[in-house]
C-alpha cells in the first residue's frame, strides 16, 4: 500500500489519546476510535506511523496490533482473557521442572525458583512445583489470588500480559515483567531456559534459531506496550 499521508500527530481524545493523521484519528481493525491510555503508548504509535516510507509495511506496527487487540479483543470481554492468562498460571513452565537427578535441574532450579519465590512473596500464595510432565493442579487458592490480581489490571495491560504469558508459556514471567525494575530480557532467557538448553545439547538450526529471535522480539515488544501504555 502506498503512503496515504503526510502528517502525523498525537492528540487527546474522549479518555485517552490518539494518532491523527492528516487531521484524522485513526480507528482500530474492528473500526472503534484507537484510544489509547497514555501519551508516551500513543508518542510511541504515532512513531510506527511516521517512519513508513513511500510504501507502508504492515508487519512494522507491532504496537499498534497490541494496541487494536486490547481494544478490539480484550475489553469488550475481560472474562475470557483473565481465564487464557490463569491457564498458563496453571501450567506455569517455572513449575515444571526435570527430576532432580537430571543435568538440566540444578540450572532449573538456580534461576527459576528465585522467580517463583519472588512472585510468591510478592503476593502471598504458593505455587506447587512439579517434576516431570505430568500435570498436577496448582492450588485453589492460588488461582483465586491470581485471578484477584488480573482483575484489577486495564485492558492494555491485560493484553500485553497475554502476548508475554503465551511467548514464555508462564503467567509468572509475564506479571514479573510488571515491576518496575524488571529486565524483560532476562525473563526472556529464563523463560527460554529449556530450549536454549536443548539447542546447546543437540545443536542449533538456522530456521529455529530465527523463530527463537522473533518470539523474543515479540516478548520485548510486548513488555515495552505495557510499560508505555501504564506510563
């Protein structure tokens, strides 16, 4: 698609602030005012749009897909991301961890349970660490605190939750990407811990290694979309 616009903008909204461009604010792919909660998410859309050239690539407006699935997918039904984001609460890849006479264990065990302990601490509850494969409930009441702090999160926020909790298959790296000190880049790595350690021990293939760079690419720029939109 060619460039349909010379002028790029930022301006406040009903609630919010959103991207114009020559004058017009733009709409998200469900057709709703894009609306967004922060001046920094919306500096940081209207950047993805200014810097197109005379031909528009689609693939560069990554926040601006976040931004319409918060928007489009997520507020119109809470309920139902809540529950996708307590599903990988309850599958938590932190929590499944090798058996402890194998090498991968003590790595395991070195940099996730700081994480887990972390959340744990953080809001009170306890996970149920497994080892091996077979899939054990994490506690009821655990579940219920999570759900208790999902509940509170906006829209935006939920949505970026989504995108890091499916990336790292863990609802616990995705809500310690929430802190404000948090190095999204090494929540990555111990999200990958697994993979990364397969790959050292079998070998690494071109073709996986680029779809191990883009999911952390994704995971990064889901981080940036809730730090920018909570700003």
């Amino acid at each position: 698609m060619k460039r349909f616009y010379r002028n790029v903008e930022v301006a406040a909204g009903d609630g919010g602030w959103q991207v114009q461009l020559d004058g017009r604010g733009l709409k998200t792919i469900g057709g709703k005012p894009q609306l967004v909660p922060s001046h920094a998410l919306a500096e940081a859309l209207a950047q993805e749009w200014a810097e197109q050239g005379e031909e528009i690539d689609p693939a560069c407006f990554i926040l601006r897909d976040q931004a319409d699935y918060a928007i489009d997918i997520v507020a119109p039904d809470r309920d139902a991301t809540i529950a996708t984001l307590l599903g990988f609460g309850e599958t938590d890849t932190l929590c499944y961890r090798a058996d402890p006479d194998e090498p991968l264990y003590p790595r395991q065990l070195e940099e996730w349970e700081p994480l887990v302990e972390r959340i744990e601490a953080r809001h009170a509850m306890r996970f149920t660490r497994i080892s091996g494969i077979i899939h054990r409930p994490q506690p009821p009441e655990t579940l219920a605190q999570l759900h208790a702090q999902l509940e509170e999160f906006d829209p935006f926020t939920l949505a970026g939750l989504h995108g890091m909790a499916s990336l790292a298959a863990s609802l616990c790296i995705a809500l310690l990407a929430l802190e404000e000190d948090a190095d999204a880049a090494s929540l990555w790595r111990a999200a990958s811990l697994e993979e990364e350690w397969q790959a050292d021990l079998w070998g690494r293939e071109e073709e996986a290694e680029a779809r191990r760079a883009k999911r952390q690419r994704d995971f990064l720029s889901a981080e940036e979309f809730v730090r920018l939109a909570r700003s």
